[in-house]
C-alpha cells in the first residue's frame, strides 16, 4: 500500500474523463509540456501512484516512457 492508496480509490479515472469541464489527462499534460522533462517524469510518477493507468496515459501523451518513469 502507498501513501496514495486512499486516493487511488477515490480517483478511480474511466478512458475519458472530465472533472468540472476539465479534462485530468489533456490540462496537465498541456502544463506539464513547458516544464522540463525532469519535471514531468516527477509528476508522471507522483500521479502513477494514484492511478497507474492515468501516469500511463499521462506519460504517452508527454512521450515519456511510462515504464521507465515508474523504476
């Protein structure tokens, strides 16, 4: 169990979703595209622990490789 599992099960994403019009995957990754990719491989794993599926996801539309991230 992480520190994030609480989370996880609150912020169980569907394929696309929008939260108050926002959708979770295309707002970060247009914020997390102007940072350097240290930063965005952070964050990608910050949000892998949450939900892998969505780092995953959040990982590919940055064209980071998830997998990497992750270790």
């Amino acid at each position: 169990m992480t520190n994030f599992h609480n989370d996880n099960e609150r912020l169980a994403f569907g394929a696309d979703v929008l939260v108050n019009g926002l959708d979770l995957v295309l707002d970060p990754t247009g914020l997390l595209s102007r940072c350097e990719t240290v930063t965005q491989e952070t964050m990608v794993w910050h949000f892998s622990q949450c939900d892998d599926e969505f780092g995953r996801r959040l990982a590919e539309t940055l064209g980071l490789d998830h997998d990497v991230v992750k270790a």
